[in-house]
C-alpha cells in the first residue's frame, strides 16, 4: 500500500534541485516552485526581485514505504553549501538561501537530528546555517521552471557548470 508523502527543500536554484531527487524509485514527482514568503501566487520575476520573501524550492511527492524521509534527507544535504547564509554558489539573494520546510513534527525531529550530526561531523569549518521551517503554502512556479534539466539540457549543464555547485560538491561531499 502506498502511503503518499511530501518533502519540501530549497537548496538554491531549483532547477539544480529536480534532478538529484527525481530518480528515485518511490518518488511520484519534484516540482519546482516558491515558499516561506509573503505574497500569494508570485511569479518568477517577484521571487527573483528578493522581495517577496520566498525561497526557491522544490515539492517532492513521494511514496514513504518505499523511500523515507531520513533517506531523502541524505540525498538533500550534499546538494548543497550548508554553511552560505547569503545564497548558493553563483546565485546570490534571500530567494537562494538552504531550508528543509517539514510538513508534520516527525520530519521536523529527523531534520533537526540530521543538521546537528552534519554540524557534529566537522565536515565544515563553519557552522550549519540551513533553517528549519514549518512548510507553508507552495506555490508552483511557472511550466518552463517544471523539468528544466529535461526540456533544456544544454542550458541546464551550461548553467550547472557555470555556478560551481558541482565542484563544491566533489570537494566537500564525495
């Protein structure tokens, strides 16, 4: 029996988010969009201002009896430069700042529980600055954001390549 799920994070540009998570089996879906700000339905263009207070996120529908939430943590956190308060690699703002919205007490224990052993391990020489957030209405964005790394993979890995994400992650990660 399949027990539907939903995990949500923002680990910077979200178009580099889809990708680690939807390979999984047991994930339904990643999609990419907007939460954690103060206008309803923003656009692309609002969030990217800075100025609506939204994260770029992802939304991951998943069954839990075939993958869990700690698993999907593990996959979250070497995304991503937990230590950037300011952003991630080349995209710099609010909108590109590191959380984990949890969706029920549960999953805000395991996230809780999972930063604090990253901030124990002394993987980093700076402290873990992701936040821990109730997740709130998530808006998502626009189709063309939707399966960017599929519809436009020249643009993607030129993207990709170009924002240092992936050589953080070898240096920091592998």
């Amino acid at each position: 029996m399949s027990t539907i799920s939903y995990a949500t994070f923002a680990g910077g540009c979200f178009w580099c988010m889809v990708k680690p998570f939807d390979q999984w089996d047991g994930v339904y879906d990643v999609v990419s969009g907007y939460t954690g700000g103060h206008v309803e339905n923003p656009t692309y263009e609002q969030v990217k201002t800075g100025d609506t207070g939204h994260y770029e996120a992802v939304q991951i529908r998943y069954d839990s009896s075939k993958i869990t939430y700690q698993q999907i943590l593990e996959l979250f956190w070497p995304q991503i430069d937990p230590t950037d308060p300011n952003g991630q690699f080349q995209d710099r703002g609010s909108q590109y700042r590191t959380a984990i919205f949890y969706h029920n007490e549960e999953q805000k224990q395991l996230a809780v529980q999972s930063k604090n052993d990253l901030d124990n391990s002394n993987r980093f020489d700076k402290p873990i600055v992701t936040e821990i957030l109730p997740a709130g209405e998530f808006y998502p964005a626009e189709s063309y954001h939707q399966d960017f790394y599929r519809k436009n993979k020249a643009e993607y890995e030129q993207d990709r390549a170009q924002s240092g994400r992936d050589e953080f992650i070898d240096e920091n990660w592998k």
